[in-house]
C-alpha cells in the first residue's frame, strides 16, 4: 500500500520524448496509483500528447497554460487557459499543442483491473501525426512506429511563463 506524499511539480521528475512533449506524473516507479492517473503534460504547438483514442473509463483535462486542440469525436475545439473537458467512457479524443508556446494540461483518468484503450483511425487526428494506420485495441501497435529509446527523463521548466 502506497504512503501518502506531497511533491511540488517543479522537483517532480519528468518524462518526455520529442513527438509528445514532456510530463510529471507524481507516480513512483512501482507504485503507480491504482485507482487513477494524474499528471501535467507540456506540449509545444504542434505536439500530441499521444495517438486519438478511447478508454474504458472517463478521462478529464484542465487547460493550466496555453493554448491546444481537442479531437474530440472527429471534431477539433479550441481550447484555452481555465478550459475543463470531460471525455466519459468511450469518447474517441486527443489533444494536440496549439498557440504560440506550450500548453500545460492536467491530466487525470480513471483506472482499474478492467481498464481498457481502443485507437480507431482519425483523419482529424492524422494531421497532427496523433491517428494509427488501422483500428487496435494494442499500445504496442499503436506506437509501434516511435521510437521507445527517444522517451527519457527531461527538465521541467515549472511554473510555465
């Protein structure tokens, strides 16, 4: 059983990889938080933060700085500091960095034994190079074009701006 912690961003260790920007997850390898994720992921404009997809669980993201583009369903919504968006069981999304600097969003999710990740293909998506080849419920074939050993621990330049 975890133990409970406070951290602060700025000395939380970061992860990034350079088609998706960089993140703070506040999980300690081995202890991931079983019953949801949080983090806070920095995108440059024109940065996923990862392919157009759906879970078996609801996912919410709050906009802390910047601008970015949410594929939601097919359909792109701007999205802007103080911006909330809930995404319920099943709603295809991605969010793609927009604006003239990077974009912060916290990030959280719902977990458990039965979570699941479906990638359908998105033509919306594509364009930001955020959509699969063909439909997959696998991770592994969904990203199996990037390149594992570009994902590494990154500086985090908190607080944004």
């Amino acid at each position: 059983m975890s133990e409970w912690f406070i951290v602060n961003v700025a000395d939380s260790e970061a992860w990034g990889e350079p088609r998706v920007g960089r993140w703070v997850s506040f999980e300690r390898e081995g202890d991931e938080f079983p019953h949801y994720g949080i983090n806070i992921h920095v995108l440059e404009p024109g940065q996923p933060n990862g392919r157009y997809h759906s879970e078996s669980a609801q996912e919410d993201f709050l906009i802390l700085h910047g601008e970015c583009i949410a594929i939601v369903e097919g359909e792109e919504r701007r999205m802007k500091q103080w911006d909330f968006m809930h995404c319920p069981p099943g709603a295809n999304h991605i969010l793609v960095g927009a604006g003239d600097g990077p974009c912060a969003i916290l990030m959280t999710g719902a977990r458990g034994e039965e979570h699941t990740v479906h990638y359908p293909v998105s033509e919306p998506a594509a364009k930001y190079d955020a959509s699969t080849k063909a439909d997959t419920d696998s991770p592994r074939e969904a990203y199996s074009d990037w390149n594992p050993r570009q994902f590494g621990v990154v500086d985090f330049p908190w607080p944004l701006g």
